[in-house]
C-alpha cells in the first residue's frame, strides 16, 4: 500500500502535467487561428503555471527533467509558439518580426553564457576539503554569490525571461513592436548584466585559494593542531546520529581530538561541537593524515569507505559502533579489520566469541558506554493517584529479514492499543526515523498507531498548560535554533558555511548542552500530563524520553541496553516466533526483560508490577544485567574509555617509532609501500563506490 499522502501528490502532478500540455495547446491554437484573447491567456497561465512548478512541484520537475523537457525547452518552446502568434497576427510588421526573433535568440544565448560563468564559479568554490571549527583565514574565504545567479538556473531563465515574455505578449495585443523591443532589451541586459556580476567571484580578490594551497594550508594546520584522537564517520543523510552520540566523550578524552568526514553533507549534520571538524571527501587527499601527528580513529559505524582510512598504517583504528544489541549487525565480520573492538561490558565481549566472526578475544576492549551520564536512574514508581508513562520505542525493520527485527508490524498495534486501554497510562510512542523504509508493511502498521493515539487523545480531556508554557517552548526553541544555526542566510555555500564557522567558541557546545536542557524541560512542561504523545524528529532525544518515562517497551535494539543503565523495568516484544526460554538465551540483553507475546496480552500484568515494586520480580536480575552489558560504574566508564584511548594512542606511537628506525636504514620496500598506497588512493578517487552504511542496531 503506497504511503498516506502519496495519492493527493501524484494527482496534484497530473493535474500540472495535464494543464501545461493543454496550455501549450492552447498557445499553437490561438496563434493559428489567430485568436489573441486565447493565445495571450494561455501563454501568461503557462509562465505562471511554470513558477509555480518551481517552488512547489520540484518531483514533478525532475520527472520533465528525465525526459529532456526541463526548464529550458519548455521556456524556448512557449517563447516560439509566442513568435509564431506574432508571425501570424497580420499588424506586425515582418522586418521587425525578424529582429524581435533574433534579439529572442540572443537572450537565450546571454543566458548560456551565464550558466558557463556560474559553472565555472561554482567549481572555484569547491574545495578539496571542508572545515569547522578551525581559523581558516588563511584561504581567502568569501560570502557566496546570490544564490539566483550562481545556482539556481531554472528559476533565473523563468525570472529573467519574464520581461521577454511580457513584451512579446503586450506586442501580440496592441501591435506595438516596442513592448517586445523593451522587454527583450531588459532580459538582455538583465542575463548579461548579472553573468558579469557573477564573473567578479573568479577574480582574485573574491576567488578562494586553489586546490593545492588548500592541502598545503591543511598540512600546516595538521603540524601546529597536533591532533592524537579523531573519531571518523562516513554514511548517508540519516545516519549523522551515529556520529553525534560520540561527540561529548570525544570532547572529554586527553589530548587533541579531531573530527574526520567524508561526505560534504555531513559537515552541517554534525551537532553543536567544539571538536575541530575536516572533511576530506578524496582518498587522496584522505592520505595527508598519514604525516600528521593522529594516533587514534575512534569508528561509530562501518561503511563502504572506512576500508580506505583503514590503510594508514601510522593510526590504530577502534571500532566503538553507534549502541550495541543482540542483532547480528551488531557483531559485523568487518569488525576485524580494526585493531580493537570497544564495547561497553562482558555481554559484548561474549557476544563476539559466540559469532565466531574473527575478532580476536584479545583486540575486544570493555569500556562502558559513556554518553549514557543524561539517564537518570530509578526513582522508585509512579504516584498511586498519577500517570504511568510508557515509552513504546519499537526499532525499525532493518536490512536483513531477521525474524523479529522490529514489533511494529507483527504486535506494535496489539502493544498500543492495550496500553491506550488503561486509563492511567500515558503513552510515548518513538517510532525509529527509519522506520517502513525497506518495509512497507512497518510504515503502514506506524500510521494506523498514530491513528489510534489521535483517536485515543480526542477522547481524553483535562487541565491543559497555560499560554505561557508554549510562549516559554517557543523562547526556548528560538533560543537553541539561535546556537544551532550554522549558515546566517539562505544564499551560503559551502565556502561561505566554512567562512562563518571557521573561528571555534570554546564554550559553543557547553551553551548547546544547557539550551537543550532547557527545552527539553519546556518541551515536556508544553503538554498536559494526560496526553499521549508522538515523538518525532532529533528532538527530544531518546534518553530525554528515558527520563519521562516509567516503563519501557521495545525491541531487541541498543536501546533496551541504554535504558537499562537506568534500572527501571522495561518490556521487549517477542515476534521471532521462538519460545520464551530460546528467546532469552538467544538475546541475553532482554533476560531481564519482561516478554510480551504480539498479542501482548501481557501488558496488564506488566503495567501492574511497575506501579507496585512488590509484584516486580526482575529488579535484582535488571542489576545484574546492567553490570553485564554495561559494566562496572567504578572505574567510571569515561575514565575507562580514556585509559583504552590512551594506550591504544601508545601503541600506535611504538609501531611508528619501530618503523621509523627501519626507515632510517634506508629499505627501498618502505618507499615502495608509500608509492603504493598513493597509487591505490588515486585509483580509488577516480572511481568511488557509494558508501553503505550499518544499519543501526
């Protein structure tokens, strides 16, 4: 079944494609004939048919683009079948038509013209690397060009050749050859006018430093920073959350961290940090680290890319991966391409011998989880005369077609419906933002849980918060909008982007930090205490919903390991199809879970033994299980995960200081080597694979 919404947009897409073949129609009708009310009212709801296009159906855009239809043939044929209507029309006078057609033509042509001007300024302001937060005025940096001129072509042709189209339709009505002479002159002028504008970004005083300055001031940057630990991360749009739950540990780790990136996307995807961030999108270029001071890349999550860092052989590589779950994503067969696997406590550590994958017990490295400090831990139950929160965070369908993947098709309705069923529960349903995008059958079982929580909310009432609490939420939210916005107009580029971020705050992520308390804490005071809520979107963060909430029910994912650092009791639904027993000794992260059959004709005794302790029979094993999948809180897990950076920072400084004596003897195979890995980073720049991200856990 296609996705809600999907059938109103197709029909608004035949309706527009369907309009502009009957105004094209409409225009060789009424110029044949000729009937000029027709032939004039057809080409001005064609202009404007085409604006609106522009800015409201760029799907449809693209489909005309496929088929070599796009803004230019559609501009040029409307513009024809206008002359054509003057050919016809017996007033004008056909020497001027001629003139009127050849100042038409060189319109067009002003136009190429300045599409090569912003194709050339473009690859100008294309660096070989991207930064933040690092000073980079040593690279001319500059405000980018209006972003009409530079880089949005099908919106200047529609906007410059308006006064053209005014001019050449005003003529057709009053058989004036001056309107087309005045319009035309003013798209000319307009389209010549704007490309020489344009042009003043290739001189020097706006043209950015070249290619190999740009490595070059890389280089320097590299020697004075001295950087010791990067984390790495390479993926797709959505995965940027792998990254951004490492940047507070990175942050706190000894010595000079680093952020390294490969896709220019990611630069903006990357929360509030003071870590300096370089991406470097070519193998080649990629290299440079190799003659920098890092000794240490910490890996979120595995992708297509990661093998080309991985053969710098001055840094040691530890794979920390972005949650840790019972999944067999979790222990991925590429994990041995690292020199360690960190992961959080003993359950980890088992869970990779099991595998059997090839990841030696040696290299496996147990250091807790070190961004779960925000989880509050138990408090004890909810209040006998208040609410019961349940946080239903079902995980999503994923690549594979593991059986149980994700509750939501098989129990996610039976789960929410039981819960909506009990008067005192306050349902916080967090689907995963992936969720029915491999699956279809996932995103169908999430819109008709939406359905039953709207349903269930229109039939609730209650005390509602005061106009002051959305005010508050609102000044809240300009407020971290205010911290979090990294470009300051719509028209910045890359370059531009790079410019405004290029001096670090030093105090930028700890404001971040506070202002996203702030919301978080006017967020959830925003909404009275007895509606259910749907949570989407990167706000508020999932350990945000931990903290509301007094029970959890999900799948087998990293967030049942989360959560449970907080001790609370948590439920995890069993739709593998396998008994009870094999399901926990399958999954050892929910043996202290209580299981929900898809019916979940569970939930009511489970609702019951979180509100009276007594009737909770799985706090001791939550404990203990806590110990296994996280480990011990003493040594804190920072300090864990600082003594394993550090150490494995030694070895890499032994290894080098090993190879560098050899070196001295002068082996010609060490040169080879180096020749080599260039060699192999040049071919791989010439033809690079898309990435392809882990799936997360």
């Amino acid at each position: 079944m296609p996705p809600a919404g999907l059938f109103p947009r197709r029909a608004v897409q035949l309706t527009a494609l369907l309009l502009l073949l009957v105004l094209y129609s409409g225009q060789l009708a009424g110029a044949l004939l000729p009937n000029v009310p027709v032939f004039v009212a057809a080409s001005a709801a064609g202009v404007a048919l085409d604006l609106y296009l522009q800015h409201r159906q760029p799907g449809l855009l693209a489909v005309l683009g496929r088929v070599r239809f796009d803004v230019v043939p559609r501009q040029l044929l409307r513009d024809m079948l206008i002359v054509v209507g003057l050919v016809r029309l017996p007033k004008v006078n056909a020497v001027e038509e001629r003139w009127l057609v050849v100042l038409l033509l060189g319109c067009y042509a002003a136009h190429f013209a300045s599409q090569a001007v912003a194709v050339l300024v473009r690859r100008s302001r294309t660096l070989p690397i991207l930064t933040r937060n690092i000073d980079t005025s040593g690279l001319r940096l500059s405000p980018a060009p209006p972003r009409l001129l530079a880089r949005q072509s099908s919106r200047r042709l529609l906007r410059f050749m308006f006064p053209a189209t005014a001019g050449l339709l005003l003529t057709s009505v009053t058989a004036v050859n001056a309107w087309a002479l005045a319009g035309l002159a003013t798209t000319l002028l307009l389209t010549l006018g704007s490309a020489a504008y344009l042009g003043t970004w290739l001189l020097p005083k706006k043209r950015v430093a070249g290619e190999q300055q740009v490595l070059d001031w890389l280089d320097g940057w590299l020697a004075e920073y001295r950087p010791t630990v990067g984390m790495y991360f390479s993926g797709g749009a959505t995965s940027a959350y792998q990254a951004n739950m490492w940047l507070s540990t990175l942050a706190a780790l000894d010595g000079n961290p680093l952020i390294v990136l490969r896709e220019r996307f990611m630069v903006q995807k990357i929360d509030a940090t003071d870590v300096p961030i370089v991406c470097i999108p070519k193998v080649a270029h990629l290299m440079h680290l190799e003659h920098s001071t890092l000794k240490l890349l910490l890996h979120p999550a595995n992708s297509g890319k990661t093998s080309q860092v991985l053969r710098i052989p001055t840094i040691k590589h530890a794979f920390t991966n972005h949650g840790e779950s019972d999944k067999l994503s979790s222990c991925n067969p590429y994990a041995k391409a690292y020199d360690e696997v960190w992961v959080a406590g003993p359950a980890a550590r088992e869970r990779y011998r099991l595998a059997d994958i090839g990841v030696d017990d040696g290299d496996v490295v147990e250091v807790g989880r070190p961004q779960l400090a925000p989880i509050r831990p138990y408090a004890g139950p909810p209040a006998p005369d208040g609410r019961t929160s349940v946080l239903y965070a079902p995980t999503w369908e994923g690549w594979t077609d593991d059986p149980g993947n994700t509750s939501i098709i098989l129990a996610g309705e039976n789960i929410v419906r039981e819960l909506l069923a009990d008067p005192k529960v306050r349902l916080l349903y967090k689907p995963h933002p992936m969720t029915g995008s491999v699956d279809p059958r996932a995103g169908e079982a999430d819109r008709r849980i939406r359905a039953l929580i709207a349903e269930a909310n229109a039939a609730r009432s209650g005390p509602r918060p005061g106009p002051e609490a959305a005010a508050e939420l609102e000044r809240r939210t300009a407020e971290l909008d205010r911290l979090t916005t990294t470009a300051s107009r719509p028209s910045a580029d890359e370059v531009e982007r790079m410019l405004l971020q290029s001096r670090p705050d030093g105090e930028r992520a700890a404001a971040v930090e506070a202002a996203t308390a702030a919301w978080e804490e006017a967020y959830w005071a925003s909404f009275p205490e007895w509606e259910h809520l749907i949570v989407t979107g990167a706000r508020p963060g999932i350990y945000s919903c931990f903290n509301q909430a007094d029970l959890l029910i999900s799948d087998v994912s990293s967030v049942v390991s989360d959560y449970l650092s907080s001790e609370k009791p948590y439920a995890v639904a069993n739709t593998s199809g396998l008994p009870e027993a094999d399901f926990k000794a399958g999954f050892p992260t929910v043996r202290a879970a209580t299981i929900l059959t898809p019916d979940a004709a569970g939930v009511p005794a489970l609702l019951e033994s979180v509100r009276e302790p007594s009737r909770d029979g799985l706090a001791r094993a939550r404990a203990e299980l806590k110990v296994q999948l996280l480990g011990p809180s003493d040594p804190p897990s920072l300090v864990r995960f600082d003594q394993a950076a550090r150490e494995l920072c030694a070895a890499a400084e032994a290894r080098n200081a090993r190879v560098a004596a050899r070196t001295a003897t002068g082996l010609p195979e060490q040169r080879e080597q180096r020749a080599q890995r260039a060699a192999e980073a040049a071919a791989e720049d010439a033809e690079s694979p898309r990435s392809a991200v882990s799936p997360a856990p």
